[in-house]
C-alpha cells in the first residue's frame, strides 16, 4: 500500500498534484451528469425523485409531494 507515484507532498513525476487529478474526474462525472440531465429522460426522472427525497427529508416537505 506504500508503494505510490506520489512524493510526500501528493505530486507526482509530472508535477501534478493527486487533487488535481480528482477535480478532473469530478467536473468530467459533473458535466455528465448535466448533460444526463437535460437530454435523458430517465436520468431526469430520477435525479427529480432524489431532489424531492432529500427536500422531503426534514420539515420542509410540508405534506406536498
């Protein structure tokens, strides 16, 4: 588990930073998500049904659903 292409300060041998490697991963997985979103049917219908899960959570549902 020690054996890593990373120095002790998370860069690696091209000089990248392991965060910067994760902010790509996430904004590449964003934009597919918003892309998803918009143009598939079944990706906006259940990103709606997690947005009204998580609204409805707490006290803000107010008995509307």
């Amino acid at each position: 588990m020690s054996n890593s292409n990373f120095d002790k300060n998370g860069i690696d041998s091209t000089g990248t930073h392991w965060l910067q490697y994760a902010a790509f991963a996430f904004s590449a997985f964003a934009i597919l998500i918003t892309w998803a979103f918009f143009f598939d049917y079944n990706v906006h219908n259940f990103l709606i049904n997690i947005f009204r899960v998580i609204d409805c959570s707490g006290f803000n549902c107010n008995g509307v659903y």
